[in-house]
C-alpha cells in the first residue's frame, strides 16, 4: 500500500444496520513521501470546553492569601496549588490564567439581584448578559465552542457535541424569572439558539456510533441486544486485508476500546433495570448513580469523537447550579451547593477547597487517554486545547470575579503549556475567550465584553 501510495480516505467508515463507525488515524490515511502526509501530521486543534459550577475556594480573600487555586509564582517556575496538584504529571500541558472577571454574568438591574446561578452557565462560553425571560424570547451569545464548529466542523460527521452530568430538566421559567435554559447549557449556536446538552451515555453513545442511518434501523439493532461491533464485522474484514500489521494493531485496540464503553454502559442500564434501589431514581436507564463513573464515559466518548474526527468539538457541563449532590469519595460530606456557602468561616473555605481539588482530580483520566492517543505527529493532548473553569468566582456572595480557570494541551503548537499567566484586576474573562478563539484560526476582532488578548 505504501509503495503504490493508495490510501485510505480521513472521511471512511464502517457501516451496518444502524451503524456509522468512523476510523482512528491510521499510516494508510497518510502514505509516507506523500504530500497527504505532511497535511495529517498537523491534523485540526480539538477543542473541549468543560465547565463547573459554584466557583472555588480559591476566589475567595482568604483562598486567593492561601492560594487555593492560582499559584503563588507566576510564568513556569511555579508550584501548583493545592486545588490544582492533582494535575502534576500534566504541568508542561497546563496554561493557568488568573484574576479575570465575568462581567456579563453580574446584575444589571435591581430586578436581576439575586439571579446569579441561573445566568452563570449562559455567559461562560459565550460573555453576554442573558436577557431575563421566563418565556421563550431567551437571548444571550453565539457560544465559543459552536463558533469553532462553524469554521472547523462542517467537514465532520458531526459539528459539535454536548454533555453533560446534571441538568435542570425542565421547560419554561426556573427561579428567579429566568428561563430554564440558561442552566441547562453551555453551548449556544446562535444568540437565540441554546443547544441541548446529553446526560444518557446510552444516547451518547448512539449519537457517535448510530448516526447517518434511519431510526428505524437502529431501533431494529437494538431490538436483538447485540454489539455494534457485530454489525459491521464485514466493513472490519475488508479493511484489515489492506492493512499494514501496525495499523491492525490500532484498528483492533480502538474497536476493542468501544466495545468495552459499550459493555459498561449495558452494565448499567442492566443493574438499573434490575429493580434494585437507585441512589438517582429519576435519572436516565444508562446514567450510572457514581458520578465519578458518568464522568469518566462522558471523557471516554470525547477521546472516541476526537481519535475519529467525529467531531472536534466538544462542550462538557459536569455539574449544574445549585446542585446539593454529595461527593463521597471526596472527603467532603456537605452538598455541593451549601458547601460553597462557606460564610467566610476559614475551615468551611478550606473544605470547599478540598472538593475543588476531588472535581479537578477527575481531569487527569481524561488528559492521560489523550496523551496515550496518537495523533498525527503527536497526541491529541498536543493537538488539543481545553478549558475547564467556572463563571462564578466565590460562590458565598455569587460573584463572578478572580475565576478559576486554566487550559490544557498544546493546540498543535499555539499552547506552550507550563505557565501561569496572572491578569490585572478587572480584566475580563472575554479577553481569554478571543483568545483562545485566535488560537484556533478563527479571527474576530472582539467577542463579548473583551478589550483584546492575553499573552499565553
């Protein structure tokens, strides 16, 4: 194959009842001495944008003095923070930007005192202030992640992905007259177009793998409770006979890799189907009651979208406003929401902290499957920007101001990583959101309340 120079399409799939399975890169997409293969080396920068709700520890006077989050040193000779050491093997990947404000998320008028948690979720990727509506006139902003999708995801079998961990669930107003919608997503294709986000692994699944065929076919599959993987097994013959040993290899780890999210997932929905008392009766078939187990498929299907150019962009929501789950594993047995009411008191402050660093730690399974996937010249972690971060800073007086925040990944080059990047006061989280979005080819002159770039 590699001396008469064919190749394997970026764009090929394997297909069965219900099924499109796109491909990891293999050598056979990019034949050496041929001018495709120095264009697959430096394939497209993926972006993830991951959000977490009710700020940090570290926003607060007494966090920001101990620091919590930000480090205390600046540049790359830097120690990371308590809430940050869990991302110690991932420091020349991290770029920690600190002291930066989310204006737009703030009150404009008396009658929006008070509303903070249901306009934060709205402004963080997009930094437009929501406009207050219970009906469905809501308006806010184009979002970061579906402005990417525009540009860099219309050659993809899908633009954009949404997840997410909790969400409100329900239509019209929620407290405080504002629409529902603006807790339950972070990505907005449009001022007036909020896009819903998935929590059912299940149909997350379903959305990488069942997509390009009808719903009648894929209910037809399901009906006879078999892998996926049994339903494209001539697709898999075809292409091994024209393989190279090593691309073999890849293409046998990666079909192993979504068979066993597959069997993860009817685990579950088996055990939830069992009659067994549920810790979330409510919830979906395929949400599992650990929450550490729905972020990590959530993470698993975003490394599986990215190895196959399913999409290159993803938007994660791991936890929504005012949510009193509990986190055993944490340490912390206050629920989220009042622990970060922390009234000022020192030793609620430092337990805050304390679940602050369990939710970043849940950050390395997913950066290390991207390191470990090649890509291209590198990994998806070269070839990958990621943000996570809140728009609430202290959560006990909900303001929105020194938000905790960092990326990760190199983003093919634009990222040096290892670095802590520490902003005047005042200065506007919008400013990172251009950007990032200069970073990713896309050139707007301003985005939201921006007053221009910062130097990471």
């Amino acid at each position: 194959m590699y001396l008469t120079k064919k190749h394997l399409s970026r764009r090929e799939v394997m297909r069965g009842l219900g099924v499109t399975m796109a491909l990891p890169f293999l050598d056979a997409m990019a034949p050496a001495a041929t001018p495709l293969h120095q264009t697959a080396a430096t394939p497209k920068t993926r972006l993830a944008c991951i959000e977490m709700v009710h700020g940090a520890a570290g926003s607060t006077g007494e966090g920001s003095e101990k620091h919590y989050w930000s480090p205390a040193e600046t540049g790359s000779n830097f120690k990371l923070s308590q809430s940050l050491e869990p991302l110690a093997q991932f420091q020349d990947y991290l770029t920690i930007i600190s002291d930066t404000d989310l204006h737009p998320a703030t009150a404009w008028s008396p009658g929006e005192e008070g509303a903070d948690h249901f306009r934060s979720s709205a402004v963080y990727l997009t930094a437009a202030h929501p406009k207050m509506t219970e009906g469905s006139d809501y308006y806010a902003g184009a979002s970061i992640d579906q402005i990417y999708a525009q540009k860099c995801g219309q050659d993809t079998p899908l633009p954009s992905i949404q997840l997410c961990i909790e969400y409100v669930d329900a239509s019209g107003a929620c407290d405080y007259h504002y629409a529902c919608v603006y807790a339950d997503t972070i990505s907005w294709a449009s001022p007036t177009q909020p896009l819903p986000m998935i929590i059912d692994p299940r149909m997350a699944f379903e959305n990488l793998f069942g997509d390009g065929t009808t719903p009648k076919e894929r209910q037809a599959r399901q009906k006879v409770n078999r892998s996926i993987l049994d339903w494209i097994g001539r697709d898999v013959s075809r292409l091994q006979k024209d393989l190279g040993p090593s691309d073999r290899r890849r293409l046998g780890e990666y079909l192993e890799d979504v068979r066993e999210l597959e069997r993860r997932i009817e685990r579950i929905e088996k055990y939830n189907s069992s009659g067994e008392a549920r810790a979330l009766p409510s919830a979906p078939l395929g949400v599992p009651d650990s929450y550490e187990e729905h972020v990590r498929l959530m993470f698993d299907m975003q490394v599986l979208a990215f190895m196959t150019e399913t999409t290159r962009v993803s938007a994660f929501k791991m936890s929504r406003d005012v949510s009193t789950r509990v986190f055993p594993e944490s340490g912390v047995k206050v629920p989220f929401h009042p622990c970060s009411h922390h009234q000022e008191n020192p030793a609620k402050i430092a337990e805050f902290a304390k679940l602050n660093r369990y939710h970043v730690g849940l950050l390395p399974y997913f950066l290390e499957k991207l390191k470990n996937t090649p890509d291209g010249d590198g990994s998806l972690l070269d070839h990958s920007m990621i943000l996570y971060g809140s728009p609430m800073g202290d959560g006990n007086v909900h303001n929105h101001k020194r938000l905790p925040m960092f990326l990760a990944g190199h983003a093919n080059g634009a990222l040096k990583g290892n670095s802590h990047v520490r902003c005047a006061d005042s200065t506007p989280m919008a400013n990172i959101l251009l950007t990032m979005l200069h970073k990713l080819g896309v050139p707007v002159e301003a985005f939201g309340d921006s007053t221009g770039e910062v130097a990471i």
